[in-house]
C-alpha cells in the first residue's frame, strides 16, 4: 500500500481504481492496463473465479503484438517469476503489489495490496456501486472511477 505521509502521523493509503468496460471487453483493456501496471515496476496478479475468463485473459496476453506480457497460470513451478500472475485467489505467490479483479468481484484481503483495479461491465455495475459504497465508509481508501472514451480511459471520480 502506499505511504501518504505528513510531518505528524504516516498513514497507509489503499487506492482502488474502478474500470467501467463500457466500449471494449475486458480481454482487449486488461493487457494495456497490465503493460502500464508492469511499466511502473509492480508485479500484477489478475483475479477471476471465472477458469474460461482467465484462459481468454492469458491468450489475449499473448496477443499483443508490440510489448511481451509475460504470464502464467498460478499453480506452476514458477509462479514467483512470473511479472503477472493469473489466479483464482488472492495468494500472490509472484509477490504482486497490485491486484486486477478481473471478474469485478471485490475480495476481503484485497487491502493487502499496494493498488487494486476492479474491472467491471454493465453486468456487474450493481456489484461495483455497492464496492465504492463500502469502500467509502472505510478510513485510508483513495477511489478512482476511469470510464472508457473512445480508445482511452477518463477519470470521472
């Protein structure tokens, strides 16, 4: 998590980035959003429940035609090499300080990251509302609410 820190006290701020996919899926956001996570020097785990949405994630990893995203299911031998992690748990064994939820499913023990991206369609937006909601009533949250416009991402919040 990061420090926000004053002369006084130093608090840890969680900041939690709410991605509306409202113009692509998620498949053709998540490997910019990931290119830019690993370009900052973090390590990423991507989280779904969903097997089939994590196999359509990886191959869409592998796509890309002008960076290399290398990935890996967890559960391999190599799981702490790797620069992004794709899992069904929060267990970050590649030692990731951010956290793509990929399903648009908040998990208790997400705080434990430095930066979680919270990545969420129409069909999730009830379930996304009701995450700002609780995550405001909670001391040490930094929200941020990016919407798609055009090829790029707005902060609306």
């Amino acid at each position: 998590m990061a420090c926000a820190c004053s002369i006084a006290s130093c608090a840890t701020v969680l900041r939690v980035d709410f991605y509306q996919l409202s113009q692509s899926s998620l498949e053709e956001a998540l490997p910019a959003l990931a290119a830019k996570m690993l370009g900052s020097g973090a390590r990423v785990l991507v989280v779904s429940a969903d097997e089939a949405q994590l196999a359509r994630v990886s191959a869409a990893l592998w796509a890309v035609k002008d960076q290399f995203l290398a990935h890996a299911p967890a559960g391999g031998p190599h799981d702490a090499r790797q620069p992004i992690l794709l899992s069904h748990s929060l267990d970050a064994a590649n030692g990731a300080s951010f956290l793509a939820l990929a399903d648009g499913q908040w998990r208790e023990g997400a705080d434990a990251f430095e930066r979680v991206f919270l990545l969420f369609d129409g069909s999730s937006i009830d379930d996304a509302r009701a995450t700002w909601r609780m995550l405001g009533e909670r001391e040490g949250v930094e929200k941020n609410y990016w919407r798609q416009e055009g090829k790029g991402w707005v902060k609306a919040a």
